[in-house]
C-alpha cells in the first residue's frame, strides 16, 4: 500500500514536471516578449498609434500610458494636473 502511494507521488510529479517544461519553453516565452514589444499603443495625448518598445510610459493617476514621446507625455500630465485641480 506504502509502495502504491510512492508511484501515484512519482506519477503525478512527472506530469507536473512534464507540464511545467511543456508550457513555458524558453523560445515561447521569447516570441511572447516581442509580441508585447510589437503590441501597438495608442497616445491619449496625440491619439497617434506607437509600437509599446518604442512608446514612452509614464504613470499617471496609477494609470499606465504609452505616448509617442516625452513631449506628449508632459503635455498630457499636464492636462490631467489641470483637470484634477
Ligand atoms: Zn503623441
């Protein structure tokens, strides 16, 4: 009985560890990362579409926006400070 709950163990660690190396291969976790750098944003500021690698972030409000660049971003914090006053 000892023997039969030590090869269940065995069995069910296998394919955990079978799971685990099946679902996050280096190469797939790569690929993800650049679709995420390709992923488009849009500038609120401008309203401008920019791929994200190329977009600056900036949190504003705990929100996180991508502009097309600093100059937006500052024009935008900007707004927002304004709106909130
Ligand atoms: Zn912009």
């Amino acid at each position: 009985m000892r023997n039969l709950i030590i090869i269940a163990l065995v069995v069910i660690g296998y394919f955990q560890l079978k799971r685990l190396l099946w679902e996050s291969p280096p190469l797939k976790r790569e690929k993800r990362a650049k679709e995420v750098a390709d992923e488009m944003v849009q500038d609120p500021a401008c309203g401008v579409y920019v791929p994200m690698r190329n977009a600056v972030p900036r949190t504003i409000s705990g929100h996180e926006f991508f502009f097309c660049g600093s100059r937006c971003a500052e024009d935008y914090e900007r707004k927002i400070a304004s709106r909130n006053a």
